[in-house]
C-alpha cells in the first residue's frame, strides 16, 4: 500500500484465506521497523527526531490494544486482529477499512471533500472528544498531537526571531492549563479518515499522536486540511459553530453529569490559540508551507493579543 514515514516499515493489505479454502478475510498489516534513518523528507534527522517517531509507534499499539474495543460503537476505528512487538519491530494486524469505508483522500491541499464529509469528520471527532473527557492517558502522550512543543525543540530553535517564538511557552501552557481535557486524535488530518460511498460514515486510522488535550486542536487541524485558505476565510467560524452543535448533543448522550456550556466557553476562547500553536511549529519546521495563509495569520494575531492582555482561559 506505502512504506511509512522516513521508510521506517510498510503498510500491506493481504487477504487470509480460511481452512476451507473458500472464505476469505482482508486486513492491513502495519509493519514498523525502528532504524536510524537519513532520509527524512524534510531533513529533520535528530535524535530526539528518531526517539518520538519510535514512540509514537509504541502509543499507537497500546491504543489500539486497550482503547478502541470500548470505543469503536462510538467512533470507528479498524480492529486490532494481531500484533507483534520486539525490541527492533512491531507487528500490527488491522481490519481493512476499505471493506466499508472505501473513499480515501491523499492528494493534500488539493484535496477537496464535500460538506457532508467534512461535517461527518467534524462529528466523528465531538464524539470521540466528549466520549473520553477527563479520561486518563495511560500508556498514550501525556500531550497529544505531533507538534507538541515540548517534542519540537528542534523547529522551534529554527524559528526567527518573533513575537509567535518569544510566546511559544505560554501558548502551550495555555491549552495544557484549561479545566477540561479530553484524548485527542492529535493527527486528525483529512487522509486518516475514510468514508463510506455517501460520506455519511466515517471511520479514523493513523493513532500514533493520540494523547490529552483540548477537542479544537484537533478540530483545527482538521480544518486547516480540509479548506483552502479562501474558504477558511469565508466558512471556518460555520464549522466551528457545527464542531460545538455535535459536541453538545455527544456530551449530554456521554457526560451527563458535565454542562455542555462550560466545556464550550473554555475551548472556544482556544481556538486561536490552537492555531497560533501549530502556526509555531510550523514557521520552523517548514515556514513556506501552504497552511500558513491569511486565516492562520489572522487567528495567531487574535491568540497574540489575548495572551499579551492576559484574556485568554487558563
């Protein structure tokens, strides 16, 4: 199917087939193999580079061997079959998604799906948000998502001289500070969900930066995927307000015990924040790259102030 990021092992679908001889069974084998590699696209080969890639395999195999069994009639996710772990390897066998979930996007910025399936990803993630919240990371990042600050040193050492530089610190605190976490996909971009032939159903695959956090990171960079920068302009504040409708209707159903109104004040006061966050990494780590456009700016400008007048919720 691929080889993995920086070459570390491959993605294959084999088919199984049954002792009859007749039946037969299609699943996806992830097949990782930790190496030192050279060859990263963008030429971030450190150390500490090689560490979090490798530990990032291990936290995808602990979600899928003890999260997604109580989560998947929830939100879709495929079936851990098998898996094999060494010091050198892991080993995952996968149900193949394909089978109901055949419509997959990998093409990037020109990417461009419908609103159906955008509000389906949009509704995947409120569930999977409201599902987990204040749930424990046992064995997961204890900071989702692959641009942590913490895991980036790196990109942000690379960054020039700014004011977005100078407040990566308390942008970072900010979402750790807020009073309602939830796990979050933490790479919940437009090629790791697949949809079925209508794009009403929706499933996720790629857990390697699932973690705590707040639900909007994971809503922003789905956006920032799914939406050129025009339409980001003219549309991200409607789906934003869709994000927080299907975040509603998921914790009344799932924490009934929490007010729905609180969780969406804390986390809509960081949204910006979530963007001027990831604005961070990415202004080091590739600072010409396509995400950075007039809707990212305009939300990191809004984050700026609000941590320089000290409006922002911690």
């Amino acid at each position: 199917m691929q080889s993995l990021w920086a070459g570390q092992g491959q993605l294959m679908r084999l088919k199984l087939e049954g002792l009859d001889g007749t039946t037969t069974q299609s699943v996806v084998v992830k097949h990782i193999v930790y190496a030192s590699s050279d060859s990263h696209p963008r030429g971030w080969n450190s150390q500490g580079s090689a560490q979090r890639k490798r530990h990032s395999y291990a936290v995808e195999l602990h979600w899928y061997r003890d999260y997604v069994a109580s989560l998947n009639a929830s939100v879709k996710m495929p079936e851990l079959r098998y898996f094999e772990e060494s010091a050198q390897s892991i080993v995952l066998v996968l149900e193949d998604l394909a089978v109901d979930f055949p419509v997959r996007f990998t093409l990037g910025k020109d990417d461009r799906p419908s609103p159906v399936q955008i509000e389906s990803c949009i509704g995947w993630l409120a569930k999977l948000h409201a599902r987990t919240l204040e749930c424990r990371a046992e064995g997961l990042w204890p900071i989702g998502g692959y641009w942590h600050l913490d895991t980036r040193p790196d990109e942000w050492l690379a960054m020039p001289e700014s004011t977005l530089k100078n407040s990566a610190k308390q942008l970072d605190q900010t979402l750790r500070n807020c009073g309602y976490q939830c796990l979050m996909h933490g790479d919940a971009k437009l090629a790791n969900f697949c949809f079925d032939d209508k794009g009403q159903s929706v499933a996720a695959v790629d857990f390697q930066y699932v973690g705590r956090g707040v639900g909007v990171q994971d809503l922003m960079l789905l956006l920032s995927s799914v939406l050129p920068d025009a339409q980001l302009l003219a549309q991200g504040s409607k789906w934003v307000d869709v994000y927080f409708e299907q975040l509603t209707a998921a914790l009344l159903q799932w924490q009934p015990n929490i007010k729905p109104d609180e969780v969406i004040k804390q986390w809509r006061a960081l949204y910006p924040i979530t963007w001027a966050d990831f604005h961070r990494f990415l202004a080091g780590w590739s600072p010409d790259h396509w995400k950075i456009g007039k809707y990212c700016i305009q939300q990191t400008e809004q984050a700026l102030r609000m941590c320089h007048s000290d409006q922002h919720v911690s």
